[in-house]
C-alpha cells in the first residue's frame, strides 16, 4: 500500500538543513551493491573539526582502507546522516545550528555496500553568530482550567528581536514543562487531587536571555482524576541508562541498565533494589549500543528464562540468561541469534513475547541503508524466532525475517487482537509509528516517513508520523488498546487510541516535564513504567546519568 495520503500527528515544521537532508536521503536512496559481500572498510582515523562558526564548520578525517577500495564516506551527527561524499573526499563543510551541541562521526563504505565501524565523536557547539542581550517580553494572560487532576494553561505570546525558542512553564519554583516558541498552551497532567496549584510562564530565546515572569494563575484540582493521565510517583532512580524494562510475577521490576552492563531489580512499594547480575561479553559503542532489550517469558515461573538484547564486541545478539533467586548464573547462558550488525548507532533492541509464544526483536539498520532491504539480512528488520532461537516454521522468508524496510525501531507492542505495533525513528524528517504484517517492507532507505519515494508499490504506511524534533521516540507499549509513545528528542509521552486498524484521538502529556524519555511498559493495575535518559546518553559511559524510573496511573 503507497505512504501517499498519510497525516502527520503535527502540523509539519521547517526543517534544519533541509537541502543538505534531502541530499543525503538521496544518496542513501541512490546507493548501488547492497548485500554487503566481503570485509568492511576499516575505521576512518583522527576526525577533527576547523573553522567552527555560528553557521558552518569544516569537519575531516583521515582515509579508511579496503580490501576493494573504499567509495564513499557517510558523515552522521548524532545517528543522522548529513551527507554522503567520493572516497576521494577526506574534509567537507557543513551547515550547523548556532548553539546546538553535535557529535560528528564518519564511516566509509565500500562498493559493495559494506559499511565500516564509526569513527569516534568529535563534539562541537557552534557560538551564537551575533551578541544577543536582550530579552524576550513577559508572556501575558495567563489564564487555563483545571479538569480533574490536569491543568490546561493559554497565554498570549511574547515577542523578542530575533525570536522567542521556547516558553518555560513553573508550577510554583518547580518547571513544569515547556514548549517551543510558537505554542502557547501546555497541559499539566498528573497532579494529585484537591490541590491549589500556581503557574508562570517565562519565554526565552536561542541566546538564553529570559523573559519577566508573566502573570500568575491559580488553579485547584478536582477531587478525582477524570483525565486519561492521572497521578505521577517516582519509584526510583538510577546513575545509569535504564533500557530494557519488565515486571516480575511478583510485581517487581526488572531493568537493565545499558552502560553499566547489568540487571537491576527495584521493588516500587519501597524503592529498595539490588544487582540481579552483569551478563557477559557486552560491549558499548559510544553511542546506542550496549545493554539493551529485556524480556520475561510467559513461561518464566516454571523455567526462569531472562531473554536478553545487546551489543558484543563483534555484533548484536539475542541471549537467554536463567535467574535463580535474584542471581544470574551467566553459565547458563545460551546465545540463540548472533551475527546482527553493530554500529555506533542504529542497534535497535526492543524485545517482546507475542501471544503465540514467539520472541520479536527489532534491529537497526547498522548505520547502512541497504541493509534495511535485504530479506536475507538481519538488520532493519523486525525478526521473530521460537523461544530457544531456533527459525520459526511459519515465518514469512523461512528466515528470522518477520517484517524488512525499517531504520532504527526500538518500540513494539501488542494489541489485544494480537496485532504487532512499532515506533520507528526518523533521520531528520519523521519518526513513524507502524501496524506490522507478516512479510512487509516499510520503505527504508527509499522512504522516511512519508518523505522520499514512498509511492512504491509494495511499502506499508505508517499509522502516525511525527518531525523528528517533536519526537524521536524509543518506548512503544499498549494498555486497553490506547498506545503509549516515550520520546527522546520531543521530550513528551504521546497517547493513542486504537480504532480498527487506525489511531485517532492523538493527545501529549508531559512535554519537558521529564526531559527525554525512554522506556515505557505497562505496569500491573493498568498503569504504565516510564523511565528517563537525560544524561550520558550517547556516551557509552558507565554511572554518569541521573534518571528517574516513574509509575503513572491512568485514568478514562
């Protein structure tokens, strides 16, 4: 079915750089040999930047090497390509946003589509391109309602010499959420009933100079929550990235804790938790790799099965570890898929049970397009195997391969039908939330969203799609068939209601209220686990984050 005919969640915004996105998702498109035969190129050596402005630096490396000869050089930020350039080609200039911190990297490909190891990161912050002192005006008329246990604020926008970024909402001292410059309305959700609330909006511009306070409205929340999104609570904290998440039979949570490279389980009633255990031979890439996907089987009370995701030194894989009594004797692990490409980005790694018993996986593209569209490949795809890993009898390619034509998926959930649901990242342009069916090809690297060209016959469209900047999300998890979003970049949790094969009745909660979420799973009682990646999150060190693992209640 063509993408043709899609509707964004939001209305579309301009697009940074669109010229150079557009060129690059050409060049992704254009790419010739893609089964990747033979040896990847080598690591391209000593990137470094020169003439950093507020617009443009020029960024280089030094030449990778290649049993037939390296064609071309990808050069990403941040998971993002930017542009493709000749073998010939060891320093290009690009166009940067003033004050947005980038981490540039290469990596080479050769002519048979193979694409090398990323490069390290060499992070840049581009100056302002001109002093800005002065300060937006105050937002004024302030004014909302309260309905139930959510605050819904409007107010009038502010102005500024060269524009207002952003407005920040206070509940009281506390920063409540915020939005981008052109919006002037915020909903704040879960707060607990019979309450007296105050809020205060400050505007600010791209050079952090902050508006006067507007002026000061006051609400009381009603006795009882009658929103979808009820109470909040905090029910830990960790200093590492909490990725994979699951709920024991006992009620308990597990996660792994993505740099650290080890199990965790929390007790929510009492915050108490211990190390379950480290599994062996994981490796991070400075980037999204490491520990990742986590998943209990249905079978867990009689076998004890911990199915695990993540990055070794030589490729993704898919293990199962047992615990016993809160332990995890790594003698018992069993390697059931390896030989999924690895890169710096685009690993992938959600893990989920299906009702038929079978174990999905989502992978990344590796860093490498044409992967995505390989049927005989694992990578940028949604694989299925049977419990003890071996190839599914009904599987659509007598393969792994469940569902093909992906970039970087990291959501995926059931509905009570049964159906598969994804969440999909974008490059630049649109993240995608799909329906997956049994042998379908979802259009990447030809299609981004509904972006390139996505009037193929044979691609599926997505259900939703979303600017990457209001988006970017990781967590995909459905209660009473209403799907949940965690988002990085958009900072905010999306709601969905399942309708036949559709989702309609889009809303958004928590938008900066958390800053950048992660992992989202249905927790017992029909609330949901949310958790947060705000620090060290594309670093791939150990015990430098500060995050929170939340409850939320859900109500109508």
């Amino acid at each position: 079915m063509p993408r043709y005919g899609q509707t964004a969640l939001l209305t579309a915004t301009a697009v940074v750089l669109a010229g150079a996105v557009t060129a690059a998702l050409v060049a992704v498109t254009n790419r010739t040999a893609a089964n990747g035969a033979g040896a990847a190129p080598s690591v391209p050596g000593n990137p470094r930047v020169s003439g950093l402005t507020c617009k443009n630096v020029t960024f280089a490396w030094d030449a990778a090497s290649d049993d037939k000869g390296v064609r071309f050089y990808d050069v990403y930020h941040d998971g993002q390509l930017m542009k493709s350039v000749g073998d010939r080609t060891l320093s290009t200039a690009l166009t940067v946003v003033p004050g947005a911190s980038w981490g540039l990297y290469v990596n080479a490909r050769d002519a048979d589509g193979n694409v090398s190891q990323a490069s390290t990161t060499v992070t840049i912050t581009p100056p302002a391109c001109s002093a800005d002192a002065k300060a937006p005006t105050a937002p004024s008329g302030l004014a909302g309602v309260a309905s139930g246990t959510t605050v819904t604020l409007t107010w009038k926008a502010a102005t500024d010499n060269v524009g207002v970024k952003s407005y920040d909402i206070y509940r009281g001292t506390t920063r409540a959420g915020s939005v981008a410059g052109g919006g002037t309305s915020f909903a704040d959700s879960g707060l607990p009933a019979k309450t007296t609330v105050a809020y205060v909006v400050v505007a600010r511009d791209a050079a952090g100079n902050t508006s006067a306070r507007s002026n000061t409205a006051t609400f009381t929340t009603g006795a009882a929550c009658t929103n979808p999104v009820c109470t909040v609570t905090q029910v830990g904290t960790d200093k590492d990235i909490p990725w994979g998440l699951a709920t024991l039979p006992d009620g308990r949570i597990l996660y792994n804790r993505r740099d650290a490279h080890d199990i965790v389980v929390l007790n929510p009633a009492d915050g108490t938790r211990k190390t379950v255990g480290t599994v062996p031979n994981v490796q991070s890439t400075d980037g999204e790799g490491g520990l990742t996907g986590l998943a209990i089987a249905p079978t867990f009370a009689a076998d004890h099965w911990l199915y695990i995701m993540h990055t070794s030194p030589t490729d993704n894989r898919i293990v199962r570890i047992r615990m016993v009594d809160d332990k995890l004797p790594t003698a018992s692990e069993q390697v059931l898929l390896k030989g999924i490409l690895r890169n710096k980005f685009h690993d992938g790694g959600r893990l989920r049970f299906g009702p038929d018993g079978k174990l999905y996986a989502v992978t990344g593209d590796a860093q490498n397009g044409d992967n995505a569209q390989n049927k005989n490949g694992l990578n940028g795809k949604v694989l299925r195997l049977n419990p003890d890993g071996s190839v599914p009898a009904d599987n659509p390619f007598h393969n792994y391969v469940w569902s093909y034509g992906h970039r970087n998926p990291q959501g995926l959930a059931f509905d009570s039908q049964g159906r598969l649901w994804e969440q999909e990242f974008g490059n630049t342009i649109m993240d995608e939330t799909n329906l997956i069916v049994k042998g379908g090809n979802y259009g990447w690297p030809a299609c981004e969203g509904t972006a390139g060209t996505c009037n193929t016959p044979g691609y599926i469209a997505p259900k939703a799609t979303y600017p990457t900047a209001a988006a970017s999300c990781s967590g995909l998890a459905i209660v009473k068939d209403v799907v949940y979003l965690a988002c990085q970049r958009g900072t905010r949790m999306y709601r969905w209601v399942i309708s036949g094969d559709q989702l309609t009745g889009g809303r958004q909660f928590f938008n900066g209220t958390y800053g950048r979420l992660r992992t989202i799973e249905p927790a017992p009682g029909g609330g949901l686990w949310l958790t947060t990646t705000n620090t060290g999150d594309k670093d791939s060190v150990a015990d430098n984050s500060n995050e929170k693992i939340l409850h939320v209640a859900l109500g109508s």
